[in-house]
C-alpha cells in the first residue's frame, strides 16, 4: 500500500498499518510537508513522495489509501485509476455530487476497485444495533447524533479545501450509517444549518431526511461543543434502542424502563476498514463500501446544502 495523507487521521492510518494489519502492507508514503514526511519515511524505513504522483508510479504499490483534504480526492483518483491502482479514500468521497460520479465512473471504467472508508458502519456497537433492530418491532423513525469539538484545523474552515462544514464532514458518516441500518435511500431532506465560530462554512446544523418507506431520520450535527459525541436511537413499536459509541454500550429501553443494556467489545475502525478492503482484493469480491455508497453519501450531503440555501425541502438526485 502507499499512503497518500500524513496529517493527524492519516498519521492513524500509518500507525495502525505500521503496527501491523492483516493482509495490508505499507512501503511508501505522501506528504505535503516534505520535511516531515521524509523524516516519518526514514525512522519507518519507508520510501517517501514528495509529489504524490510520483508515489503512483512504483511498481511496488497496488493499491493506494487516499487521506487528504476532500478537494484533492477526485484528481488523486482520477491519476490512480488511470495507473492501475486499487483505492480506498477518506470520506467524503468527494465535494460534490458531479466530482464523486466522475470518480465512481472512471475507477469503474479502468476495472480499478475503489472502497469509500465510511468507517462508522464497521463500528462494533453500530453493527450490533443494526443486528437487533427488529426486536423493537417495526421501526418507526431513527434519531443520529454526531458532535465534536471546534475544527483543530484552519482548512476545514477553508471552503475551497473543505468543501463543507460539518454536513460534509461529520454528517457524511450519518447519511451513510443510516442507509446501512436501514437498507433503504433517503429521497427527501429538509435542512437548517448556522455559523456560530466559523465564517465560511456550517458548524451547526439539524436535518430531516424522509426514506422511501416514508419513514423520518433526524440528523444532528455540530462543532460547536466542548466534547465528542456520536449517538444512533431506533425508535420502534415495541420499544427503542439507544446505541451509545463513546460508551460502546446498545440499551434497549421499553415504556419508561430500561429493558436491556449490552456492552460491546469495542475496536479501532480502521483496523477492520483495512482488513475488510485487502480482503475484497485478495478474494477479488465486491468492496464493502462502494464508491457507489460514497457517492449516495455525498448527495445525501449536497441535497442537505440546497434545502439549506432554500429554505424548504428538496428530493435527493
């Protein structure tokens, strides 16, 4: 593998390939910094790219693991299809809904698999839930939360480089967790986002997305707090689970009584991404998360960010 990103997520990326991930080898690294970059790839003993260009030309790399800022995503795939390269990129998958398409449509058209790193559905305690669902009988409307801290960046409150707020940022992990809980494509969204300590881009913002079945998911996303936390509810006829990711733990909670409380092992996500990726192209089997999923993802997104600028309710192309 060649990682292209070594800032602090993929610096993540690198430990746990470095520590060891099964199926997964890592020989050569990226970073716009160069003198850090270098120096990561000598205490590593790791071949190192100033331009990541240069990274896809090895001969030693099959496939590529993109982690950079979303507005270089779509060049970097675009160049890697190109080379033969298989792909796993950072959510988002894109800025836009057009960029993603041209990326899905290219890496298909070169017979290049491309995987989106939704890391949240490989989130243990998220999986669990989706397994107990129907002990709440029919579910009737989903509830996902998601609230960090301030941006620790400048550029993610660059829109040219961002390409969003935290609807793009954060939120692309809840459009995609609620199209694998429910198996179903949100076909509406009704959106309100605020700027409370950013000027170019949203840190605040509540959403409302309506599923084919008819059925409403309400969407909070924010980084305006002082804490992290990541919290997905069901709420069903026969009762409600409420699966805490901080905690690791999935309550079951019927009338005003809490029925059921059930720790779950909890893991690092990007370990099973890695593994889960290697996997598919190994046994050559359609990746887990599509670029497909990536780009449903991103709409989700960009439909959010019209119904905004709108003021109303807008379908999801």
């Amino acid at each position: 593998m060649g990682l292209i990103g070594l800032g602090r997520h993929g610096a993540r990326y690198a430990k746990h390939l470095l520590d060891g991930v099964s199926g997964c080898r890592l020989v050569a690294v990226s970073r716009q910094n160069a003198a850090a970059g270098e120096q990561f790839a000598k205490d590593h003993g790791l071949a190192f790219s100033a331009d990541w260009r240069d990274l896809l030309r090895r001969s030693d790399v099959q496939a590529v693991l993109v982690v950079t800022p979303p507005s270089l995503n779509r060049e970097i795939c675009l160049a890697a299809a190109k080379a033969g390269k298989a792909l796993l990129i950072e959510k988002p998958l894109a800025c836009s809904t057009a960029e993603a398409a041209e990326m899905v449509a290219a890496a298909r058209a070169a017979g290049v698999p491309l995987m989106t790193a939704q890391t949240l559905r490989f989130t243990p305690v998220l999986r669990r839930l989706r397994e107990r669902l129907d002990a709440i009988g029919p579910v009737e409307f989903f509830s996902l939360c998601m609230r960090a801290e301030r941006p620790p960046h400048a550029w993610l409150d660059q829109k040219d480089k961002a390409g969003g707020g935290v609807v793009l940022e954060i939120g692309i992990h809840l459009f995609d967790l609620l199209r694998y809980l429910t198996g179903r494509e949100a076909v509406e969204v009704r959106a309100e986002t605020a700027r409370r300590h950013t000027t170019q881009v949203e840190d605040l913002a509540h959403l409302r997305f309506t599923l084919a079945s008819g059925a409403s998911c309400f969407v909070e996303l924010s980084r305006v707090s002082g804490g992290r936390l990541c919290r997905a509810e069901a709420i069903g006829q026969k009762g409600q689970w409420l699966a805490d990711v901080g905690t690791s733990t999935l309550t079951r909670i019927e009338g005003w009584q809490v029925a059921e409380v059930e720790s779950v092992p909890d893991r690092p996500t990007i370990e099973p991404v890695l593994e889960a990726f290697a996997r598919s192209l190994m046994d050559k089997t359609p990746m887990p998360v599509s670029g497909e999923d990536g780009l449903r993802a991103v709409a989700m997104a960009e439909a959010a960010y019209r119904s905004a600028a709108l003021g109303k309710p807008v379908e999801i192309g």
